[in-house]
C-alpha cells in the first residue's frame, strides 16, 4: 500500500521501460505547458527520471503561472527548468524558448459557468496562440472525453469517430481547442496529437477517491452518472509522453481512459465492503453516461499497468489513513456540462 505523498511521488513518476525507450529516441527538450496543474508535475517528473535512466542529455522545462506553493520548487529538487509565465499574455508567450516537443495541458474547467469568457480564452484561445508559436515542434495537447455526447452504457463508450456533442460551454470550449489546433496543424504541417482524457485518477483527487471518501462518512452517493471510466495518472502521463511518436498532420485523435465502463453503484459497495460500512445511494442510473472507448489507445501502447481493482484498494486505504487530499471533487455526477 501506498501511504505517503512520497511514496505516492515516486510511484507516480517511476518509469517504465517503454517510456524510456521512447523518451530516449526523441529528440530535443521537452516543454510542458501548464505543469502546475493535478497531473503535471507527475508527468515533469516522469519525463525526467525517463531521461536519466536512459542516460541521455536533454532538459525538461515546465511552464506555469506556478500559483500553488510548493510545486516549482519541487520541480528544481529533481533538475527541471520553470519558467513562471501567464500564458495568456502574448509578450510572455512569445518570450518562451523554442522547443522542439511540446506538451500543452493547460486549461480550465471548474468555475467555468458564471464566467465562461475567461474559459473560452484559455481553453480555446490560449491554445490557438500555443500551436501558432510551436507551430515548427511536436505538440501533444491534452483534450477531454466531454467533447462526445452521452451514450448508452451497452455500446462500450464513444470511439475517435463518434461525432462529437459536447454538453455546456466548458466541452464546448474544449472541442473550440481541438479544432483551433486541428486548423493550426494544416495551415503549418505542426506534428499532433489530441488525449481526448477522462478521468485521470491518483490517491489525492478523482473519481474513486470521491466515492470512496462518501462511503467512508456515510455521505449519500450519487447514481445520475452511473457509469464512468478511470485510468492511474502515471498510465495517462506515460501515454502522453509516448505520443510524441505518433503525431502527425492532420492530428492523430486518441481517447485515453482505462478499459472498463466502471459501475459507480459497484464502487460505492465496494468501498463499502472494504470499511465494513453501509452505503447510501440517491436517484437512478439513467441508459447513457459520459464514456470512451480507448481501444486505439490500448492498441498503440497496451493496456494500462494500474487495474481497476489496484487502484480500489490503494484509494481505500489512503481514505482510512486520513491521507492528504487536494480537496478538489470532481462532480463527475454532472449531466448538464455545468461545472
């Protein structure tokens, strides 16, 4: 079991052979834009130990506005370059290095109603100002599974040719980055690929550690979205960094999630049988949810390392600790694409 923000640190940034044999044949530096957010400073952190192992010369940089405490200065502990910058800024943009492979995860999601301007820039805008930039590197940009509409939970979740229906202004901002980045691609012949991303769980935030948490306090658990999927973040940042093989022009499309359509009545008693504890449930699992089918993703470069049953039980147990959290849920619940 995992039981410290240590150990958790190391497990999510321990690679695999695989990543190091591609970090190893890439060539140039890597850039990663928005590292401060959940899933960056793992993935920083990943690219970097891939490269020492490999035993190669070549810096990561992670870009940021870096306003939580703590995260850049954990990056200069491992031997990765910050540079501190709004991005929404064109002077600070166009200030930063060119690089040859380029990872863009910034975005916003939660608060996005009530002040949808902002959301639209910097989920749409920013990054068409990004790709125009980085238009001679690799761009690996990450997306969401909410540009795809609700389906039936029996045909296996939304594929890359599923027409896309995004719910609410903040999918709608998300396919707005898509095809802004699609448009820059032709126009330049850029070299991407879109993550079409959802949900990227670890111990301190995610689905999981939501349901796992009301079970624990006798909190009522939600059935509106009755099925979900999940994927161990370390599995989602190792696809990201291995991507850079596949871009392309147009862009290559890639839905990355694990391979289960995960009942969320299933989890809930599950958690309930590990704390011996009753589970309480409000409403109904309706016919559709917000899935993916990532077969491609899994073709490409297998199955993730994490199972589901894994990441049950290490969530588990990080809750009965009382392990540190970051206090950000993810209202998977939402059927209206209003966060």
């Amino acid at each position: 079991m995992i039981k410290t923000e240590s150990q958790l640190e190391l497990y999510l940034s321990e690679p695999t052979n695989e990543v190091i044999s591609a970090i190893a044949s890439l060539e140039g530096d890597i850039l990663i834009l928005g590292v401060g957010g959940k899933m960056g400073p793992s993935l920083a952190k990943l690219a970097k130990r891939s490269i020492d192992c490999a035993g190669i010369a070549k810096k990561v940089i992670g870009v940021s506005r870096f306003s939580t405490p703590g995260i850049q200065e954990s990056l200069h502990e491992v031997g990765i370059e910050t540079i501190v910058v709004d991005m929404l800024s064109e002077k600070s943009l166009q200030s930063l290095p060119d690089v040859q492979n380029v990872i863009f995860m910034a975005g916003r999601k939660f608060g996005s109603t009530g002040n949808e301007n902002l959301t639209w820039a910097l989920n749409t805008y920013m990054p068409g100002r990004v790709a125009e930039k980085f238009r001679d590197s690799r761009l690996v940009v990450f997306s969401t599974g909410n540009v795809y509409p609700l389906t039936s939970i029996s045909h296996g979740g939304a594929t890359e040719s599923t027409v896309v229906a995004p719910i609410g202004e903040y999918a709608q901002s998300c396919l707005g980055r898509e095809r802004i980045c699609c448009y820059f691609s032709e126009q330049f012949g850029t070299q991407m690929a879109i993550l079409r991303l959802n949900y990227a769980i670890e111990l301190r935030y995610g689905i999981l550690l939501d349901i796992g948490e009301k079970v624990y306090t006798d909190e009522p658990i939600s059935l509106e979205m009755g099925n979900v999927n999940v994927i161990w973040q370390r599995d989602a940042n190792a696809i990201a960094l291995r991507s850079f093989a596949h871009c392309q022009s147009p862009p290559l499309t890639l839905n990355v999630t694990g391979p289960e359509t995960v009942s969320v009545r299933y989890l809930a008693m599950r958690f309930a049988e590990i704390f011996n504890k009753p589970v309480h449930f409000e409403g109904e699992e309706a016919e559709t949810a917000l899935l993916s089918n990532a077969s491609l993703c899994h073709q490409l470069f297998g199955y993730p390392c994490v199972s589901l049953g894994q990441m049950i039980e290490w969530v588990a147990e990080w809750v009965r600790i009382g392990g540190t959290t970051l206090q950000k849920l993810t209202h998977f619940e939402v059927r209206d694409g209003k966060f």
